[in-house]
C-alpha cells in the first residue's frame, strides 16, 4: 500500500494519558518515536514542542467521551498544523490488518500514513462554545420543569389546586399568590383579589376556593425554598440566552434563514445552528450525509435478503430531539406542506416514524437554505 505522509502522529486519548506516536519516513519500515503525556496543561505544552521537535504537521487523534477537546484545542492553534483530525473508533475497527499486538496510537499514526482515515465532523471554536450554551440550556430547560413538577406536587399535596384554576402556575397572577402564601402560609380573599387584579378569567369565589388552606412553618420554608429554585432557574436561563445572543451575533443571516422554516424560532434555530454549523456543506458532502449524521435515517441491516431491523441511527441526540419538537410544531400548522405530508402519511406508518419522517425532510430543507443562502418558500419543494 503506498505511503502518502512522511511523517505522522497518532494520538490515543484518555481521561488522564495520552499515548502518543510519531512515524517518519517513506520506508517500509519507517522511524518510530513513542512518548507518553498527561493531560494538563503543562503536558499538552509539552506535547505541543514534541511535535514541532520532530517536525510532524499531520495529526490524528481517537478519543472517548469529550477527552479530545483540550488536546485538539491545545494542537489547534499551532503553526504549521496542516492535518489535525478527531477519527471514529468504529471506522478503524472495521479496517482489516490489525493485529492484536499493535498499541492504538501506532495503529492511528499507521492509518493516518497510508490516508485510511476519515475527519468526524469538529465545527470552529465558535461554534463549540455555542453548542456547550446550547446543550447547557437543554439541561437547565429539563431541571427548572423538575421544579415545576415537585411545586405541582406540594401545593396537591397540601390542598391548593392552583392548576385548576389557572393555566399557567407561574404566570404574574399565579407567582403573586404562590409568593403571599409562602410569606403568610395562608390566602385570604384580599390576597387573592390583590394578587390576582382584574387579569383572572375564572370568578373569585372559584379561586378562593381552590386555595383555601393552611401551611405550617416547615411547609412555608419548603415552598420558599421550591421558589427560589425555581427564580434561580430563571435567572440562569437568561443568562444562557444573553451570552448565547452575543455569540450568535456574527451568525445573523443564518438565523434568520432557520427563522423562516415552519415550527423553528430563534432559539431552536440557535440550538440547530449550535449542532451542524452555519456552512453544513462544508463538512457533510450531500444533504443525506448530514442526515446520516444527525441520525434520522434507517440502518441498513439486511442479510440474506431479510430485513434485521430498520430502526434509526444513534446519530447525534441533541440534533435530533430539536428537530424532532420542531417538527411537531410545524405538523400542526395547517396549510403547510409539512402538515399536509404528515397526516397524509401517518395511518400507514404511525405517528413515531412520520415525525422522524418530517424531521429528516426539515433537515434537508436547513441544508439548502444555508447551501443556496435563501429564506424559505413554501411552494419551493427542495424537502420533498
């Protein structure tokens, strides 16, 4: 097999470790160089100066987890990097020749030699640092609902059927009340009626009824504290999309592309934009191979002509749950070609696989619209 690298480095990261292998020469048995690093900072710097030492420009690297983040980081910036790339494990498991006395790093440095190995997709700085915002907020969103659930269940626990009465809890009417009981333990018709103002639909002596009860001092403390959560909760929230915003800034035209799809607001578009990029064509070849990679399409498990199974590829969670939400979203506006296919097609396949269905198409669609850079039409087809 011809040799397209002189010289190589392969990088075999873990949590604490980086084992490390330099190969150099056109030869058939070429100069190997091993070393082993930490993974601090004083470390990386040193592996950085191991690297220029010997003059390799052409890096790659397998990682589990989010190990490789610092080591890329650190290699990134360096002049003269002229190849630095995240592999797949899976893909270097299914090359044949290894043998079970190769050490990892040699393997990589050894693929990397021979051009066998594929980049996974690593967005710009930029664009990292939006995705951990972005994958933050997802986690906050799904705890500040948490506190929203052990709320609900204290004030049923206790007697206050406020959701009955009110179709958000935490709107000002419902904050208002929750903020008098948890100071007096009690509400009295005043306090509803200052509390509430004239913005309640449902008449006072419903309301009054529906919270009439008592809170002993432990029980005020508790729901003191579930309010604090949840002002904490809201607090953060704000603070996420505020710095979100500023990183967003430079991105202004593709988040007004997103915007125009059917289902996706600004912040949806700021989490898809988070996790493919704003140029997805230059990473992922064809609009198939972005949805490969996001994980809405079937495997393709098939032996002997039978089927195995046809459910869809792990691909990448957080792309996929955004475009999932947004696709229930656009399903339901009616008049649209999403709503139309959907329904058109859910008796025969169910609601599960037409979601997934319409996701897959929406994902196209961001693809063109960023490719071609054009807001969207709805009599243009290029999801279909």
């Amino acid at each position: 097999m011809d040799v397209l690298m002189e010289c190589c480095c392969g990088l075999d990261i873990h949590k604490e470790m980086v084992e490390a292998c330099i190969i150099k020469g056109w030869l058939e048995e070429p100069v190997m160089h091993r070393e082993q690093f930490g993974t601090s900072r004083r470390e990386l710097a040193r592996l950085v100066v191991w690297l220029e030492t010997h003059e390799c420009h052409h890096v790659a690297m397998e990682s589990t987890g989010i190990y490789w983040r610092k080591v890329y980081e650190a290699i990134e910036g360096q002049a003269g990097i002229g190849c630095l790339m995240v592999v797949n494990a899976r893909h270097m498991r299914n090359l044949p020749g290894r043998k079970s006395d190769v050490k990892d790093a040699e393997w990589i440095a050894t693929l990397l030699r021979h051009g066998l190995l594929e980049h996974s997709y690593v967005p710009e700085k930029i664009i990292r640092d939006l995705r951990e915002f972005s994958r933050l907020r997802r986690v906050l969103v799904q705890e500040k609902n948490r506190h929203i659930n052990r709320l609900e269940k204290f004030l049923q626990t206790h007697g206050f059927l406020l959701s009955s009465v009110l179709s958000d809890m935490l709107c000002v009417s419902g904050r208002n009340l929750l903020n008098t009981l948890a100071q007096t333990g009690r509400l009295t018709p005043e306090d509803v009626q200052k509390a509430v103002g004239r913005r309640l639909k449902r008449p006072l002596e419903v309301v009054c009824e529906a919270v009439c009860g008592e809170l002993t001092a432990a029980q005020q403390a508790l729901l003191q504290l579930l309010l604090k959560k949840l002002g904490a909760d809201d607090s953060e929230l704000a603070e996420i999309d505020q710095q979100m915003e500023l990183l967003f800034s430079p991105y202004a035209r593709q988040m007004e592309l997103l915007d125009s799809v059917p289902g996706i607001d600004t912040l949806a578009a700021a989490a898809i934009l988070a996790e493919i990029g704003p140029q997805p064509q230059a990473h992922f070849a064809t609009p198939a191979h972005l949805a490969s990679w996001a994980g809405l399409v079937p495997r393709n498990d098939e032996s002997a002509g039978k089927v195995k199974s046809r459910s869809i590829l792990p691909g990448n969670p957080y792309l996929k749950v955004i475009l999932c939400q947004v696709a229930w979203i656009a399903v339901r506006k009616r008049g649209s070609r999403f709503h139309a296919w959907f329904w058109s097609h859910q008796a025969r396949l169910g609601k599960k696989k037409a979601i997934i269905a319409v996701s897959h198409k929406i994902l196209i669609l961001i693809y063109r619209l960023l490719e071609r850079d054009q807001l969207y039409d709805p009599e243009y087809r290029a999801a279909a």
